[in-house]
C-alpha cells in the first residue's frame, strides 16, 4: 500500500494537462480584470484601420488628387 502512494505521488502523467488549465484559468482572469483596457484598445485600433483604409481608398478612387 506504501508503494501504490509513493508511486502514486510521483506519477507526472497529468501535470501537462493540469499546467495548461491553470494557464488557461489565469489568462481568462485576466481578460476578466482589463476588459475595459481591452475593449478600448480594440475600439481604437479598429478605428485606425478604419480611418486609415478610408483615406488609402479615397486616394485610389481619386488617383493623383491630393485628399
């Protein structure tokens, strides 16, 4: 019986599986804490792109024509 626990308690079969559900449970606690950092972070470089794209497609629409 003394062997089956030491045997037992050495086993490292599962730490992989275990080290990767803390990752996990870590970045969604995270996430949970700067949701508004990131939603305004988000909003900001979609807004980039966006303001960004509109002008690089005005541009081509225009040709030569300064915008």
């Amino acid at each position: 019986m003394r062997e089956t626990a030491k045997d037992f308690w050495k086993d490292e079969t599962g730490m992989g599986t275990v080290e990767i559900i803390l990752i996990i449970v870590v970045l969604i606690g995270l996430v949970i804490i700067f949701k508004k950092q990131l939603n305004d972070l988000v909003k900001k470089v979609f807004q980039k792109i966006s303001s960004d794209s509109n002008s690089i497609i005005s541009r081509a629409i225009c040709g030569k024509c300064q915008v």
